[in-house]
C-alpha cells in the first residue's frame, strides 16, 4: 500500500514545494490533500487518515504544535513530521515534548525530507540526521588571527595616540598576552 500523505502550510509556494520533493523522489507515494492552517489539518486527518502530515508550525488560526497535539489526542494513527525554517536546539527539544514522530528543517528539506517520512512511517523517529554538534576549536585568546595582527599592530609604536579614544592600552594588550578573558571591545577579534 503507497505512503499517503497531508502536507499543511499555510504558503501555497511550499506546498507546492514539499509535493514537488515527494513526487520526484518517491512516484509511488500519494500526496493526499493540503491545508492551510492547524484547524483544517485536524479536520483534513480526520477525513484523509493519511499516514503522514508535514506540517508547518507558524500558521494562522491554530499552530502546527498545537494542531499536532489534537490529531495525536484524536488517535489517527498518523505520523506527524514538524516542518519548519526554526532551527534552535530549544525548537527542536520544545516539537519533541509535544509527542510527534520528527522534526524537518525548511531548510533542509531536500536532503532530509524523504528520509524523515520514510524514518517515520516505518515506526521510527527524525529529528535531523545523527551527526556530531559542530563545535569550534578551543582557542587561546592570542590564537586567532585577527587577534594576532591587532596585537601587533597595538604594540606597534604610536598604537596608544591614534586609538586615543582608549585611554591607556597598556592593560588589554597585558591581559590579553598573558591568556586572561578577551575584553569585550577585543571578542570580535578572535575570529
């Protein structure tokens, strides 16, 4: 039996956009309504009983967050993936405690899409793909390389009267050579 699908948004251009995506990727697949804000997708699942409902969340007349907590409540049975341009883990932990099966980013729909409703149809969760955070390395505050070349550049003969508006530069070239805490006019620096 093909995966069936409600999409729910309320910009028509990314409906279009998600069944193009759907489509191309997955043929057998059936798209089987949209809605354009959370009331209609409650009453949308009702009547389609689709398998899975891309649903947005910043939509008029009832939110997706809220939306999906009703369909949920009202036993469907459909997986329900949260599709949204927000991306803050704090989002992202706030969709999870609302019960639905995953979260997709607007941003990367054509890479995570197919996969998140394939993920969930199959009884699983999504919730973006398993990679490692990405960090920046740990630097000393005299690593970075504008740092470095600001630096040099205040300990350069004439530095402290052409940045009068200073004062004394003494002390941050001090601190800042000895490893303490940037200051917060040179933080910018340590790019």
């Amino acid at each position: 039996m093909a995966t069936t699908i409600l999409i729910v948004d309320d910009h028509e251009v990314i409906r279009q956009g998600v069944r193009a995506i759907v489509q191309k990727a997955r043929p057998d697949w059936r798209i089987v309504g949209e809605a354009a804000n959370g009331k209609d997708a409650i009453a949308a699942v009702a009547r389609l009983m689709p398998n899975v409902v891309v649903m947005d969340v910043s939509m008029p007349e009832m939110n997706g967050l809220e939306a999906a907590a009703e369909i949920l409540k009202n036993g469907s049975g459909s997986a329900i993936l949260i599709f949204s341009m927000h991306e803050s883990e704090h989002f992202v932990d706030e969709v999870r405690r609302t019960g639905v099966h995953g979260c997709v980013q607007k941003s990367q729909a054509g890479r995570d899409l197919i996969r998140a409703i394939e993920t969930v149809t199959s009884g699983g969760t999504f919730f973006g793909p398993a990679a490692a955070p990405q960090t920046k390395p740990e630097r000393k505050p005299d690593e970075g390389p504008l740092l470095r070349a600001a630096l040099a550049w205040l300990r350069s003969a004439n530095a402290a009267n052409r940045l009068g508006f200073l004062g004394n530069l003494a002390v941050p070239v001090h601190l800042l050579q000895n490893g303490s805490a940037l200051p917060p006019v040179f933080q910018h620096l340590n790019a």
